[in-house]
C-alpha cells in the first residue's frame, strides 16, 4: 500500500506542479474585484449541469454533474463518474515468438472500474461578470463508490509452440505462463462475471470556468481524489499485499454543460 501511493506521487509530478499553480491562481483571483457592466440586468444562475472526461493517474473515465444555485457562488452537486483504475505494477507484455498478438497485462487477474455517486458543494470565488471571463472556484463531493472487477481474459495457444490452435480462456496465472499466451482477448469477455465491491470516495479540486458566454459551461479542473474498501481489490495475482483498498490519484476534468437562468 505504502509503495503505492509513493508510485502515484513521484510518477506523475507534474500533476502536483499543475495543481500548486492553480492554486496560486485561484489565491491572485480571488482579490480581483466585482465590476459589473452597470448598464445590463442581472443574471442569476438557478441550476446547471455539465459533463465530460476525467484523466487521472491511474487511468480514465467519464463524468455527470447536476448543480442547484443555493446562494451568490454556492451550488449543492450531485455527481455520477465511471474512470478505470490500473495497478501501478502493470507491465504490457508480448508473445514471445508471434507478433501479431494483442498485447497483455502478465499477472492482472481483473480489470477494476469505479463507479462514483456523489454529493458535494462548490464554491465560485471570482464568478464570470461578463462574457469571455473566467470564473475560479473551488469543489469537494463525497459519497459511496462502487469498485467493479471483470476478470481477463487472454487467447491461449495449444499444445505448444508452434500452436496447432488458439482458445479464448480466463486467465489462470497458475496454469498459462508467458509460452502460452498468445495475447488479450477482446474487452467484452468477462462482461458478465463483474464483480462489485462496496465502498466510499472524497474528491476535492479547484475549477477554471472559461467559456465565452456565461450561460455555457467550458470548465477545466484539477485536484485529488481518495478510493477506499474495506478490503483490498484485487487487480493483479495476490503475492505480498501488493494490491490495494486506498486508491490515491490526482485528476484533471474537462467538462461542458449549461446554466439556466431567470433575468
């Protein structure tokens, strides 16, 4: 677990380098002051909504956001994100001998995904006054996660090499070794043997809200993001705890969405 997190952190230190400079920004633009062209009406802001797709350092995904205005700058959220999660020891890997076989993952019995239900608040500091501005602000969510594994599956070669022919089977690390992989299979094997396992997620991360008007949403973020299980899950063969229940990454979202309003 410990080397884990270490991996996550000094693998990708130009995401904390991202991340550190936001928050400077944030920190210069919170001192900018309102001036709103007097001469137009007000716009306030009732509801909103964005989507978009999530990188993260330990894989990918997809995200769903619904807010409700509860006040100047103050949106209660409620969120729904997808986003892969690989293990920091995976390795691609070849067949030895044919080279046209897909590459492989030697040692991954699952591929794990997250599925995310969240409930959080976000905070505009420095909200859009005009059009082409640039609102900054800031976000936590919370809520239950739902880790689910598919196990692999890999082509397998028989009897030996030269194969005399190939079989799609679930990967067994205790009976096909490197010699008999040919390569991965496709993705939709294994679709209906996942398996879920419960648990519970903290995102917190700053927004840079830049599109050109103010009623659509281009909104860049950055921040953390904490996994946790009561027991860990499994990724890779079991061997020395090496897979885990504390999942830490770092994240970038790219969404778009709209804002409705009343004049």
């Amino acid at each position: 677990m410990r080397v884990s997190i270490l991996t996550t952190w000094f693998g990708f230190l130009p995401f904390s380098g991202l991340l550190c400079s936001m928050l400077l920004a944030a920190s210069s633009a919170w001192g900018q002051t309102r001036n709103a062209e007097e001469d137009q009406p007000e716009t306030v802001f009732t509801h909103r909504w964005e989507m978009g797709m999530t990188l993260h350092t330990r894989g990918m995904g997809a995200h769903f956001e619904r807010g409700v205005y509860r006040g100047v700058g103050k949106v209660s959220t409620w969120s729904l994100e997808v986003a892969s999660m690989k293990h920091p020891k995976e390795v691609r890997s070849f067949n030895p001998v044919y080279e046209q076989g897909k590459s492989y993952v030697f040692g991954k019995v699952n591929a794990a995904y997250m599925l995310r239900f969240g409930w959080g608040k976000r905070t505009i500091a420095t909200p859009k006054l005009r059009n082409g501005a640039v609102a900054i602000g800031w976000k936590y969510a919370f809520g239950p996660n739902l880790a689910l594994t598919k196990p692999v599956y890999l082509e397998i070669g028989y009897p030996d090499i030269p194969y005399s022919y190939v079989l799609t089977e679930r990967y067994n690390p205790e009976v096909h070794g490197t010699d008999d992989i040919y390569g991965r299979a496709g993705a939709l094997n294994g679709i209906l043997e996942l398996t879920p396992q419960p648990g519970a997620f903290f995102r917190a991360g700053i927004d840079f809200e830049y599109g050109a008007q103010r009623e659509y949403l281009r909104t860049a973020s950055v921040g953390v993001n904490l996994d946790a299980f009561f027991t860990p899950v499994e990724i890779m063969v079991e061997s020395s705890g090496q897979n885990d229940r504390l999942f830490l990454t770092l994240f970038v979202h790219w969404s778009f969405g709209r804002q409705q309003f009343k004049i």
